[in-house]
C-alpha cells in the first residue's frame, strides 16, 4: 500500500464518519481512529468549523457602494496570480518548511524546483511525508506558515513556470 492509498482511506474514514478503522494484510497492518466515538477531549477542529460562513453574511448586509471594489480588488489579485502553476498538500497534516528545526529550509522564495524536488514536509499520524514538486520553475510565493496545520488539497506554493 502506497502513500496515496493511505490519504485515499483517510479520506474514505472521514467522509464515512466511523470512529476507528482497522485495514491489516500480511505485509501490514493500519489502524485509523477519529474523535468520533464521542470522545469530546480530543482537540480536533472539524473543517466546518474552520470555515465560517459568517464572514459572507456582511457582504450581503453591507451598502453596494462597497461591495464592487472588493470583487475587483480579488479579480486583480486572482489575474496577477493565474500565471502561476500551485504545488497543493496532498494530506491533511502539519506543514513544515524544514526536515529538522537545525537545518536549512527545503526552499526559499526565488528558489528553483523541479519535479521530485522535495519541497516540504507534512506530518501525518507522526509520519513526516517528503512533498515533492510536480512541476518546475521558481517559487513565488510560500502560501502557509511553517508549523502550521494544512488542509487536503490547500495551496502551498505558488510557483512561476517561465
């Protein structure tokens, strides 16, 4: 079983809201377990719960004079920002720009990659998984904080393909 069979069954885990899920074969054997069982200790932030929807309320609610500058304002930032290709995590996990907190970051701003450069470390389940590029060219913009928790899918790095 492969890194990407593993994400697939954690995703399947948590769509399918079960508390624990236990895969074993010959070679190994996984054990997944969520805070789903009614264990409210456990200090884990739902993906709901990270994303209000408070925030599109005002926008209705506010007078329409403003309401055209900001859409042009993301318009503006999106354009700049569509030439760029994005290196996305491909697990839910803690984003780390370091393989260890005494060494050199895997890549600065400026910085060339190409595919199968390691870019980042993300831990998952008190595994650190290596995150290679999969495109070249030169980072941009680093998109997430070090240490810090990121989603499926959450763009990391921008990078410019030229």
């Amino acid at each position: 079983m492969d890194i990407r069979d593993i994400q697939n069954l954690i995703k399947f885990v948590s769509k399918a809201e079960v508390s624990e899920v236990k895969y074993k074969t010959k070679d190994f054997e996984i054990t997944i377990k969520t805070p789903l069982a009614g264990n409210e200790s456990v200090g884990f932030i739902p993906q709901p719960a990270m994303y209000p929807t408070a925030p599109q309320m005002p926008a209705v609610a506010t007078p329409q004079t403003t309401a055209p500058a900001a859409p042009a304002e993301k318009t503006e930032a999106a354009s700049d920002e569509s030439k760029y290709l994005t290196i996305k995590s491909p697990m839910i996990g803690t984003f780390y720009r370091k393989p260890a907190p005494d060494k050199d970051a895997f890549v600065s701003v400026g910085d060339a990659v190409t595919p199968g450069k390691v870019v980042c470390v993300i831990e998952a389940m008190k595994l650190f998984n290596q995150i290679e590029s999969e495109v070249s060219g030169k980072i941009v913009k680093i998109l997430v904080d070090d240490a810090t928790p990121v989603e499926y899918d959450q763009p990391l790095f921008l990078v410019d393909p030229s």
